[in-house]
C-alpha cells in the first residue's frame, strides 16, 4: 500500500519542491527534482505489474462525502487497466520530463514548467487510479487546469493567452456533461463506487436512465478527448512548449476520455444507441482531422489534428465494443505521438523556433538521429507493419469490418490520407535542399542527449510496441487481451485472416500507397507547397479547417459578447445601476431631511415624547373601541 501511495505522491512532491523553490533552485537540480519522481513511480509501476496476481484491490484512503445514505470514501483501485495505465503515464512522462531538461534549459520558468509537468502527472495519475467516478473527476478536472497551466505557459503573447483559455472552456463544457452523469449515478445506484454500479449491472438489476447516463459520460469524453464537436481546443494548444504538447497528446489529457470509457464499458454496453453514436462521432472526427491536417504547414499542427484523427480511430473501437483493441492504440499512439511530438520539438529547437515546413528541408544529414527516429514515428503512425500502428489500428479496422462496413471503408480512407500527410511533412521536413534563412542553416544541429535519449528508447517502442498485444494471425498470444480480460466483455473475434483478404488488403494499400504518392510528389518532384494567398478553392476550405473556429465564433462567441454588452449597458447601466442609486439618492435625501429633527432642544424633544404618547394612547383606544 505504501509504495502505491508514493507514485502519485511523488510528482506531488517534485511539483511542491519546485514550486516553492522556484526561482532559487539552480536549472541541473531543478530538473533533477523534476524528473526524478515519475521515473521512481514508473519503477514502483513496473514492480506492480511484475507481482499483479489479477486480483482487484480497493485501498480506501479515507471517508470522504457523507450525506445522509451517501458514502463517497477517497479510495484508489488497482486493476489491469489502472496498472497499464501507470505504465504508460510514468513511462512516457519520465521521458518527456528528461527531453525538457535539454528542449526548456535556456528559458526563464524552467523551475516552474517543470512543477506544473509534475502536477500535471499526479492527476493523471488520481484520475486512473480513484476507485468511484468522484475522485476519478478530481483527476479529470486537475489536468484540465494543469492544461491551462502549461498551455499558455509562454503567456507574454496574448494568443497563447487565447489557447489557454479556450482549451479551458471548452473543457468545461464537456465536463458539465459528465458531472451531470455523475449525479446520475448517484440517482440511480446510490453510489459512485465502480465496483458496486458493476455488480450492480452485472446482476441483472433494472437500472433506469442508463442511456441517459452513457451520453453524458461520453460528453464528458468529448471534451477531455476532442472529438466533435469539443475539438477545437486541441490544435489551438500547440501555443504551449512542444514537451507540453507531447505530454497532453500522448500520455496524459486526451487518454483521459478513452480511459473512461473502457473503464465504464459495462454502462455503455447496455447502451447500443450511445455506443452506436459514439463509432460515428470517432469516425466524422477522424476523417475530419485528416482532411485538415493534409494542408497544414505548421509541422505541430500537423501532428495535432493527427492526434485528434487518432482519437476518433479510439473512439470507432469503443463504439463497436471493440475495448482492447482501443486501448492497445492508446498505448502504441502514446508512443510514437510522444516520438514524433519530441522529434518536432528537436527541429524546432535546431531551426531556430521555426515551425513551418515549407522553410526546412535538408535536415536529415544535420540532424540524423532525429531524422531516423521521426521516420520511424512516421512509418508506426502510417500503420506500415509491422510497426506499432499496423497492429493496433488495424485490429481496429478488423472490428470494424465485421461491426459496420461502411464505417469500416470510410475509416480505410482517413487512414489512407494519415499516411499522406505524415509522409508530406517527414519529406518536407528532412528531404530535398534547406529553404530557411542563412542565420537558421548556420544554427541547425542535432540536439543535446537529453532530447535524443527519449527519442531513441521512444523510436524502439514505436516500432515493436505492436508486440505487446501481437494477433495470432501474426504468431502472437494476445498478451494484451488476456490482461484485460477480466475486467473487458469477451471481443468479437473475427476469426483468422489472410494478407490477401479484403480485410487485410485494404489497410495495407491504404498504408503504402499514399505514402509512396507523398515520397514522388515531395520527395522526387521536389514540390513545395505555396504561401497561404496563393491556396484556392476546396484547399482553402481545407487549410481553414473547414472555418469551424469561424463558425463557433459566428454561432457562439458574438452572441455572448452582444447579450454581455447588452447586459453591461443596458440592463446593468441603466436598469441596475439607476434602481440601486435610486435606493441610495432615496435614503441619503430622507435621511438629510430626518436629520434636522436633532436640534439638541430639550424642550423640544419633550414635546415631541408627549405628542408621540398621545398618539400611542389614540390609536390603541381607537383599536380597542373598534
């Protein structure tokens, strides 16, 4: 018990520590402080899942809410699913604190960023590891301000400012939803608790309100995991430090909203049209994501609507049942996002804070370790076996196949136009000749130890993390599937299949093709796209990320900001504010005029005693005769 406290305890500790200490701790120790206790978590993980005999423990910390029949205890539970999930936070999250050390050494705040990384992964680590729905929420709303946080970190431009806050609020909306669906559980079940709703379900019981309570997780889900239409938020937050960008894409925010529905599978199975409804909802999100990020220059945001493609392939699993074969893409994704975030951090860092690619080029021979290691990002997230991605997006796609086939054919095309433009930006990133300025080709050069590091243990596991959960088909036991078994409903199996099936066929073409179209168009023909006055026509619809900022702008903010000028002006100004003076100016005038009674006269105030007796005496004989 006590070493399980310690791993969320840890970053705790490394953020207090920082954050106190913070600017009197040089830059080497306050990056010591900062790394150290998620990579002790990872190692006390690591030694959890080593000695796990498959037996759940509840580890009640104390009683929490008590109101009346209700009984909320602050409790943690560990399960295959949160020790997987301790893994990959601590893992990928040590890693990602190492690079910063070498990606943040000459800025300001090093002190402070790395405070907010270590908060960011305690309620991380509180949210897959409460054992109810209310301290999972705790966690929920700690990263959605550790997001904030780190989002605007560079907040001397106002725009950073702007992502910060967005990302923020658009949380908020998805987190109503949730909430909502908490105090639904609690009408309904009594409880929070996960293993007494489970039971509870399990059993039998009639439990009204279910389809109810699954929509309103999902929205909750929708807004942590940025599907449409809470989606937004997510490119926008490529403002904050590009470790911070990998952080929240691969190991931490956005998983947050997979994690919580695997983890509430037994809700939403009872619940066909939600689960029907969030497939749909992956998948608009997923082509939605790829179609803009084939025209994106900005090599963050290119990975940014990749990450929210990639959530919505997630969210197409869970939508078909599919629960293992999500999760196995949040684990692969988590690595070879984090790589191909890290690897753009280091060719920004080379490039001088440079993130357009259409001004790079020729970077592959300045900087071969992050060259070779994003190519292998690029190939796992293309889905080319037998790299990472191959494994778990297409186990994805094999679901979906038997689940759905439409679904399962436009799913084939957003993963076609994911192998387009990860190729388009490796090529224009480290192929051809250097399109930058003199200044940025006398600074480029490979990056310290501490940015490649990650980058290389990353690389490996972007290439053979696709082992971890290997298909028979393929000569594997499924570890995966096996130790998640007790806690997910039994998969539908799809049988064997062969390379030369429709089923297996497809994924592969749609892998490979466009990539080798990517490789002639950029690569042989040397194409470089143009600037953003000479984009035309459908592209520019594309580019301008089919204007739904624009839209939710139109719809949602000037609404808001007319109604609030309104109410500032109008309501508040001549409607408020005059009844409030008008109360004040009242009392002021009757008190000036009340006043010049005092006049100090005793004679006068004896008069006044005998009148006012005389009155009392008339109006009480009066009442009396009456």
């Amino acid at each position: 018990m006590s070493l399980l406290l310690l791993i969320p305890l840890l970053p705790l500790i490394g953020f207090a520590i920082n954050g106190l200490a913070y600017p009197k701790l040089s830059k080497s120790i306050a990056g010591i402080v900062g790394t150290i206790p998620p990579l002790v978590a990872f190692v006390i993980s690591l030694q959890l899942f080593l000695n796990f005999d498959g037996q759940t423990q509840i580890i009640q910390l104390a009683d929490w809410i008590k109101v009346a029949d209700l009984s909320i205890p602050f409790a943690f539970q560990i399960d295959a699913l949160s020790i997987m999930m301790l893994l990959v936070i601590t893992g990928v999250g040590t890693l990602i604190h190492l690079y910063s050390m070498g990606y943040m050494a000459h800025d300001a705040g090093f002190g402070k960023f790395f405070s907010f990384l270590n908060l960011f992964i305690f309620f991380m680590l509180i949210l897959v590891l409460g054992a109810n729905f209310t301290v999972l929420f705790i966690g929920w709303e700690g990263v959605g301000l550790c997001s904030y946080l780190l989002i605007g970190f560079w907040n001397q431009k106002n725009s950073y400012g702007d992502a910060a806050r967005k990302a923020f609020i658009m949380n908020r909306i998805g987190d109503l939803g949730f909430l909502v669906g908490i105090f639904l559980l609690i009408q309904e079940f009594g409880t929070t608790d996960y293993q007494t709703i489970f039971s509870t379900i399990k059993d039998g019981t009639e439990v009204g309100n279910m389809g109810l309570i699954a929509f309103c997780l999902f929205i909750g889900a929708m807004g942590k995991s940025a599907q449409i239409p809470l989606f937004t938020w997510l490119p926008d937050a490529m403002a904050g430090p590009t470790p911070v960008s990998a952080l929240i894409h691969a190991a931490t925010m956005v998983t947050a909203g997979i994690y919580m529905v695997i983890r509430a599978n037994a809700l939403f199975e009872l619940s066909p049209e939600v689960l029907h409804f969030v497939g749909w909802i992956g998948l608009a999100t997923a082509l939605l994501g790829a179609a803009i990020g084939l025209f994106q220059n900005d090599i963050k945001k290119v990975l940014a609507y990749s990450t929210v493609s990639q959530l919505g392939y997630m969210f197409m699993g869970l939508g078909a049942s599919a629960y293992t074969a999500s999760f196995f893409h949040v684990m692969t994704h988590a690595f070879f996002k984090a790589l191909l975030f890290l690897g753009a951090g280091s060719v920004i860092h080379a490039m001088s804070d440079e993130q357009d690619i259409r001004k790079m080029g020729g970077l592959k021979s300045k900087m071969p370790i992050t060259y070779l290691t994003f190519l292998l990002g690029t190939i796992a997230i293309s889905g080319i076996p037998p790299f990472a991605g191959f494994f778990s997006k297409d186990e994805i796609l094999a679901t979906l196949y038997h689940h759905d086939f439409a679904m399962w054919c436009l799913a084939i095309l957003g993963s076609a136009l994911t192998s387009f433009y990860m190729f388009r930006v490796f090529i224009l990133t480290f192929w051809g000749d250097f399109r930058g300025t003199e200044k940025q080709a006398h600074h480029l050069h490979e990056s310290p130890w501490s940015m490649t590091i990650p980058l290389i243990i990353l690389a490996v596991f972007s290439v053979g993390g696709g082992f971890i959960n290997l298909p028979h088909f393929a000569g594997g036991n499924e570890f995966l599937a096996h130790w998640l078994a007790p806690i997910l409903p039994e998969p539908h199996t799809a049988g064997e299949v062969s390379f030369f099936s429709l089923e297996m066929g497809a994924p592969l073409l749609a892998a490979f093709l466009p990539a080798i179209f990517a490789i002639y168009y950029f690569g042989i023909q040397k194409a470089v796209p143009g600037n953003d006055e000479s984009i035309q026509g459908i592209q520019k619809f594309i580019y301008r990320k089919f204007y739904i900022d624009e839209l939710y702008d139109f719809v949602f903010v000037r609404p808001i900001q007319v109604l609030s000028t309104f109410f500032a002006q109008v309501v508040d100004f001549l409607v408020i504010d005059l009844i409030v003076e008008g109360v004040g100016k009242t009392v002021k005038t009757a008190s000036d005029e009340i006043r010049k009674a005092q006049t100090g006269n005793v004679g006068y105030y004896i008069f006044m005693m005998v009148v006012s007796i005389a009155l009392i005496l008339v109006l009480t004989l009066r009442s009396r005769i009456l």
